[in-house]
C-alpha cells in the first residue's frame, strides 16, 4: 500500500509539475475529460453487471492538464475523478488510473486538428473479483498494473486554441494481485473533452 501511496504521489506532483511551468504558461491548457465504453476484465467485480460476467460498462470524467511541447506535440495529464470518488462513497471500492499520454496534432484545417498518440498509466484496483456483486460480495483485494493506451480523434479550435476535442480510445491492462493469477483488462470509450 505505502508503494501505491508513492506512485499516486508521484503522479500528482507530475501534474502539478505540468500546470506550473510559470516561464510560459501559453503552453498550458485545462480540460474536463467525459469518458464512456466497455471492458473485458477478468479480475475485477464491475458494479454494472451481474456476478460472473467478465466486464461490462465503464465510464469516468477526468481532469486534464495539456502542456504543448511544440506545435506538433503535447502531453497531457489525465486525473480521474469520478469514478475514484464515486466507487468509493458508493461502493466501498478503488478504482485510480492516472495517465499520461503523447500526443501528436496534424494540421486538418484553420479550425480542425488530427490528434493521435500513446498513452501509459498505472492502475490501482480494491474490491471484490467478477464473482462478486453488489449484493453478494467476496473478500476484498488489493491489485495493480500499467495502464497503456492508444487515442485518436479530432480537436476544434476557436481563435487558434482547442476549445474541444472527440476521439475514441483503446486501453489494456494487465493487473496483478498477491494470491490470485494476473488479470487481463481490455476495452475501448468514447471520449469528449471540454478546454476551458
């Protein structure tokens, strides 16, 4: 846990690393992330399917912090918020999957770009395995892994800057638990970004 502690540390500072360049802060943009697919997932219980089902829906809204390195690329940020808190208020669960990702921007037109690029993460799950529902709940778990992923979509600019940005991404993860064989995750969403 205290290893978990350090990795969600260093990810925050990272962050806040890249929101606070003060010697030009042009480079830097926010964003709200609203996210939404599915996933197989053979270890982890998912609050929307019945005991058994391996996966099923998932969605989230994030944070985003860009920082433009030059007019072709850029890295970004991705926070999670919804789903950490929501999973555990609601559920008495953990699921955190901070990202980072690269991100390549082609000229379309004056007011559209091409964006597509890697992402990599990591993934901090506590709860119950795919067994389990939200009314016949197992033994609780503690399990990680890196998080990789792969967007493409396009952003509209307004006076030069992104005001928005609509894509799809494709995620996998594999996740290891002490005790229990390592998991596979793998799924795709729907993505919509607001800058603002």
């Amino acid at each position: 846990m205290k290893g978990a502690i350090l990795i969600i540390s260093i990810f925050i500072g990272m962050s806040q690393a890249l929101s606070g360049q003060a010697h030009d802060l042009s480079k830097n943009s926010h964003a709200l992330l609203f996210m939404a697919g599915g996933r197989y997932d053979n270890l982890r219980m998912c609050v929307g399917s019945p005991a058994g089902v391996k996966g099923g829906p998932m969605a989230d809204v994030m944070f985003i912090t860009k920082h433009k390195l030059n007019e072709s690329y850029s890295l970004t940020f991705n926070l999670p918020v919804m789903r950490p808190i929501l999973f555990g208020m609601a559920f008495k669960m953990l699921q955190f999957e901070p990202e980072i990702t690269l991100k390549y921007n082609l000229l379309v037109s004056e007011k559209i770009d091409f964006v597509s690029g890697p992402g990599v993460g990591i993934s901090f799950h506590y709860g119950p395995d795919y067994l389990s529902d939200l009314t016949n709940r197992g033994p609780s778990f503690f399990a990680m892994g890196p998080f990789l992923s792969w967007q493409t979509g396009f952003a509209f600019k307004k006076e030069n800057l992104v005001k928005n940005f609509a894509g799809i991404k494709g995620f996998y993860v594999p996740l290891f638990a002490k005790g229990r064989s390592a998991g596979t995750v793998l799924g795709g969403a729907l993505l919509y970004s607001y800058y603002f």
